[in-house]
C-alpha cells in the first residue's frame, strides 16, 4: 500500500543549525523552511550553507534499503547526483516522524518504508529546489522559469553556480505550499539501475556503526539469566561460582522478576559468570507443553467449527456444495513455530547524562515503543528521552516488539545501577533461539470442490493458530470482529476470484512470546492457497499457469491485472514448461505489502538422495521501482529466507522450553543451496509498494509444488526435512 499524501500529513517540529536551509512541515501544516537564525522546523531535508545535503531517514536501516531509497527521491527532486546526498536517521519523535500506516506511531515494519514516504520526500525535496532556483533568480535578476538545478549547479542560460551560494538566501524565503513535482519522464535516479546502495561502502570497509559496535566510555554489559520455560520467574540466585569470574561485577533480579541481570566488566565475562550463576525459579505460571501437544491442539481446532466467520460467508452452502461436487480435495497443512535469527542478536546500550536525561543507543526498529518504556520506567517527559538509531545487522521483524523486550530489559537493568555507568544489554546467538518470540504456529484445513468441467464451485479455508496482535497497541486497528488480520491475511483479501469461499478463524493459545516474522500472515497463507491451487489444477487436468489465470481474468480488476501479470512473466522468464530432463518446475505467485511476486521453482534430483533447487525465477511488480538494484536484492533475499526455514528448520519445545540452541540445529540457508537466482521488475508507473518482504511468501509453495511434480508427493508439514525430503 502507498499513502497518498498531501501537503497537510508532512510533519512539523525541530531543528536546523548554522546558515542551514531545512525544509519541513509548520505547525499549521503549511511547508516551511528556516535557518538557524530563525524560527526552527523539523526537515527531511538539510542543506547546510557548504552545500552539503542531508536527507533524515525516519525508517531505521536493518539491511532493506530505506537509507538509499529515501535520499534518492530527496536527490531526483532537488537535482544532485547521489554521491551529493548524505543521510542521517531522524530521532524518536512520533509527532514528526511517524509512520503515515501506524498513525501517531513512529516505526519500520510491514515493508511500509517506501510507501509511506514516497511523496513526503519527494515533495520535501521539490521544495527545497524551488526555494533555491527563487534565491538565484532573485541573485541574478532573471526569471525563474529558466533555472534548472543539475548535479547540485545551479543554471541559467551561460551562468552556473553550486548550491551553496543560494542556501542561505533561501533560507529566508517561505516554502512553496505545494512545489512541483518531477514528472516520471524527468527521473534520471528514481528507477536508475545503475544507481547502488549508499551504506554498501561503510558495510564493506567496517566503517558502519551497529548497535553492538557503541562502546561508550566506562560501560558496563549485562546479560540476562532468563528461564528456560516461558512465564516463569525469578525468586533468588546464588552467584558464588560467578565471583570467581575476572570482571564480574555483580547480579540482580530484574524488577519485573523476569529473569537475573549480570554485570561484567565485558561481554566474555558476562557470559562465563551468567553461565556460572544458579537461579531459583518459581515456576507455577511457566509453559509446560511441547511442541506434540501445541500442534494437536491446532489441529482439533480445524476439525471444530470456526470461531469466527471471516469473510461472512454461507458455511452450510459452501460446505453443501464441496458435498456435492465432482471431485473433492482436501488437505490439512501445519506450520511450526519460527525462530528470527538475524545475524546481529540483540543489543542496546543506555546512559544517562550529567543533565538526568537518558540516552538509548539501539537499531530502533520502532522506537515509539521503547521511548513511551521509558518515560514509565525512568519518570521522564518524552523530550528527556533520546533515541539514538544505530544500523542493524536484520531483524526480519525481531527488534520491533509491541512491548519493547529487550530495550525494557536494558532499562530494567540499568535502573538497579546507580546509573554512573552506561549499561549494555547483550543478546547471545543461544539467547535469541531459545528465549526469543517466534512467528507463531498454523495449521490450514481446506476442502476444494470442483465440477465436471473442472471450475472451482466451493473453497472452505479453516486457519487456527496463535494470535500475533490480540493484547497488543495495535489490537484497536489490526482486530476486527475479533479477527487478527494477520492470522488470515493472504487469504481473506487474495485478488483470485474463487465462487462459494469460505474463511473460518479460530484462536489457539500462545505457547511462547509471538511475532510478526518476515512477511507475517503470508508465510502460511501463502503456502496452504498455493499449494491448494496447484492440486486443484491437477485436478481439472490443467496448466498449474492457465488454471490460476481463469481466476486472474477481470482485467479491469488491478490485483487482478497485476497478479495475473507477474504470473505470466515468471512462467515466461523461466521457460515454463521447457526445462532440460531431470528437471521440473513449480509455481506459485502472492500479493502482499501491496506488492504482487511470482516465482518458479526449478529442482533436480529426487526427495530420497536429495533434491538441488537449481534456479529461481522471480517476477516482481512493486510500483516504480525506486532503485532496482535493492529491488532485485530483497527479492533475493526473501527468496532465501522464505525457503531456507521452509527446507529445514522449526522451533520445538519439550515441557515449555526451546529445543533448538544455535545455528548447527537451526541451520540457516547456504549459499549452495539455491544454484541461481533472477528478478525481473515489472516496468510501472504505479506507486512504490514493498519489497522487504514480499519475496518470501511465494518461494515455499512454489518449491512444494515443484517436489509434488518430481515425486508425486506433496509436503503439508514443515519443515520439509522432517516430512520426508532430503536436499542435496
């Protein structure tokens, strides 16, 4: 989805310095530009008197390209080349830099970063523009319809300047209400696939700040003894073993009885001690189920009538007419509770200054959350609360948690010091498999009827499993009727025209803490419909191509339009149907984040000694694609992710704890598993939509049909490897 945004959403609020041209927002939603000899106004854009550019990204960068993306459109309106725009991430202040889909709620998530920004940025930087070209027409005494601004040079007939000799006399002028915008035929960066990323060179010469890179002066690092089985909690410990430890400092119980912080004078010292320290838990309120008895229960909620009726339908007519149709499938998918694992655990590091002011240092996914934390935890107004957003080594959803866990952790255990020393919380590998949230467990139930012709006439979709949203902030917009959009997103809204469908819900209790995960509800919507689509296309005895097309066929319908577009482009890109023997495809193709993804799975081999994924065709249509080399990466990258948990990996519990412990049984994906990967953009003068995440859904499905059309055999459980398919 992409906002449309007028003048009124810009954001209004805080500071320029020096002779700094700063474009942004007045408290009376008109546009506004100031120096900082006068009245200060938050930018998105920052023209400092040398002539220096600075966009402020207010979307954290985890790796999706925001810190690319959002100075390109400040660079295509203004008029400069990338090397002249530099960016910084904005500060935690909801009422500036709130995410235009979260409401007065500023965070990165739900593959939004584009969408929401695509004309704030834009129109920022058009502004910016237009006040400069009126300071050099004022300057040179010519008419302003004959100045352009190129490469950061300012012309007009044979005179040329740069930039900076025009900030500070723009600066005095008041901001265009409504500057013109490019048109799509003036764009020489938005959709430049030459352009690449701006953070690639600090990532490649270890100039990038991470948050577990801030080492503040005489910081202490904590790690946290957490219990093993969820809700339990802590009554005492016994450190003995722990002082024999060089660079324990001490041990505390946190204040909410969660778990016990260490102190250690670094991190290696803080894991021996913790490992050392022996923690009495009370453990009458703590998850004692395993992983056999939490499936079971989603599966009998399949079998029982739905607790709520998502899309209203008819049940009894639906069922009826499945009942009576010429051929029945039905199938039953389960998929398992899912680990994160980025590459960077989790990290922050807090202080306070001489002024009693607090200062987080974190890869702020969402920092509303923790900077509302705080002013609970510490006492504090929300302008003694700072949030300093450092890069970060992914999340895929992990570091943006509706209550804040790990920066309260860090909060909790900073407020039992005497605050004289800034406090780092550091995250293990082992940490984050075994006491983190996990995308939740799903099952699907769903019973396709088709008639003689081989026309779909019912589809009666059951879902059960662990609601993310219910019990959060977000339940009031996210919850409808009781139902947690994202347990049936995917489904509930998907753009095929399917007569006589049916959506039933049913909640099942939380085993662990639960969270979105890249691409949400679409991880298991996705596979049960594709997967569903292909068996009904066997069924019909056709194309796996042509039979989702006959429910793509409304070409005045733009989700329509759009899917059935990237289908074809997919199944044309990767000779669908002309593979070399030993070889077979699968296909599966998903709308989400308003983004539409093809995908064709090729794979050699077999399920016994071992099936090789040898290529992956994409088609993606995004919008305008903004920078089509971040476009391609994150498809990739969704690729990978999506199929590397889908081949291998599962969190498991045995009497409420974690099973898993680090990477050698929660294997990520190798770069050997997928021999070769191609992405093609559709071309597109529609809005920019998301490409975090949107990869992801399609690529399982996609893989399960092309095992089914190798062996016959058809994967309904995750992970594939322990439903029988072995990969080379």
């Amino acid at each position: 989805m992409t906002l449309t945004s007028s003048r009124r959403s810009f954001l209004k609020g805080v500071a320029a310095v020096g002779a700094a041209l700063v474009v942004g927002i007045r408290t009376d939603g008109a546009l506004a530009a100031a120096s900082g000899e006068t009245a200060q106004f938050n930018p998105f854009v920052k023209i400092d008197a040398d002539g220096t550019v600075t966009a402020i990204v207010k979307h954290f960068e985890k790796g999706q390209g925001p810190a690319t993306g959002l100075p390109t459109l400040i660079a295509e309106e203004i008029g400069l080349r990338m090397d002249q725009i530099e960016y910084e991430f904005a500060p935690s202040n909801p009422q500036i830099y709130n995410n235009l889909l979260f409401g007065a709620f500023q965070g990165t998530g739900g593959s939004t970063a584009m969408a929401n920004s695509w004309l704030q940025y834009r129109q920022a930087g058009a502004a910016a523009r237009e006040m400069l070209i009126a300071a050099a027409a004022q300057s040179w005494g010519v008419d302003r319809t004959g100045i352009t601004i190129e490469e950061g040079i300012v012309k007009a007939g044979d005179r040329s300047a740069p930039i900076a000799e025009f900030v500070a006399a723009a600066s005095q002028l008041e901001a265009p209400a409504e500057p013109r915008l490019k048109e799509p035929s003036e764009f020489h960066l938005i959709g430049n696939d030459s352009i690449r990323r701006k953070d690639s060179a600090i990532k490649g010469n270890g100039q990038a700040m991470y948050a577990m890179d801030v080492h503040l002066p005489n910081q202490m690092v904590a790690m946290i003894k957490r219990p093993e089985s969820r809700g339990a909690t802590a009554i005492g410990f016994d450190d003995s073993a722990s002082k024999e430890v060089k660079g324990y400092i001490n041990a505390a119980v946190l204040p909410n009885s969660a778990g016990v912080a260490v102190y250690a004078e670094n991190t290696w010292a803080a894991i021996q001690a913790r490992d050392a320290l022996e923690v009495e838990w009370d453990m009458s309120g703590a998850e004692t189920r395993s992983s056999d008895q939490i499936k079971a229960e989603i599966m009998a909620a399949l079998d029982a009538e739905a607790t709520y009726n998502v899309n209203k339908a008819d049940v009894a007519a639906v069922s009826a007419a499945i009942d009576g149709a010429e051929k029945v499938i039905e199938k039953t998918f389960y998929f398992p509770l899912l680990a994160h694992a980025p590459m960077e655990p989790l990290n922050c590091t807090i202080e306070q200054t001489a002024e009693g002011e607090i200062i987080l240092h974190d890869g702020a996914q969402m920092p509303t959350g923790p900077h509302m934390a705080y002013q609970e935890i510490f006492g504090l107004p929300a302008e003694k609360i700072h949030i300093k957003t450092m890069l970060a080594g992914g999340s895929f959803g992990r570091r943006a948690t509706p209550d804040a866990d790990y920066q309260v952790e860090a909060a909790l255990a900073f407020v039992l010091t005497d605050r004289s020393r800034p406090v780092k919380l550091v995250w293990t590998r082992e940490d984050d498999i075994r006491s983190g949230y996990y995308r939740p467990a799903f099952g699907h139930k769903v019973r396709v009827g088709l008639n003689a012709a081989g026309d779909i006439v019912g589809w009666q979709h059951q879902v059960a499993g662990q609601p993310i949203i219910k019990g959060t902030l977000f339940e009031a917009f996210m919850v409808h009727d009781g139902v947690d959009l994202t347990s049936v997103e995917g489904v509930a809204e998907s753009p095929y025209q399917i007569p006589g469908m049916a959506i039933g819900l049913t909640d099942t209790e939380k085993a662990t803490s639960v969270l979105w995960w890249r691409s949400v509800g679409h991880t298991h919507t996705a596979y049960a419909m594709e997967v569903m689509m292909d068996l009904a296309a066997k069924a019909a005895g056709a194309d796996p191509v042509e039979f989702r097309l006959a429910y793509l066929a409304d070409s005045t319908d733009p989700d329509q339009r759009r899917k059935a577009g990237v289908l074809r482009l997919a199944a044309e890109k990767a000779g669908w149907g002309t593979v070399a023997d030993g070889r077979v495809q699968g296909i599966a193709v998903h709308k989400s984040f308003g983004s539409y993804v093809a995908e064709v799975v090729e794979i050699s081999g077999n399920p016994d000694d071992g099936i090789k994924i040898e290529k992956v065709t994409c088609a993606v249509d995004c919008g305008i694609a903004v920078n089509p080399d971040v476009v391609r990466a994150q498809m990739e990258g969704g690729i990978g992710y999506g199929l590397g948990h889908a081949m291998r990996d599962q969190i498991t519990l045995t009497d409420g704890a974690v099973d898993q412990y680090n990477f050698p049984d929660y294997e990520p994906l190798r770069i050997g598993d997928i021999a070769q990967i191609d992405v093609h953009i559709v071309p597109s003068a529609e809005a920019p939509t998301g490409v975090g995440e949107p990869g992801t859904p399609p690529a399982p499905p996609a893989l399960a049909n092309a095992i089914a059309a190798l062996s016959g055999e058809l994967v309904t459980a995750l992970p594939m490897v322990e439903d029988g398919v072995a990969f080379a």
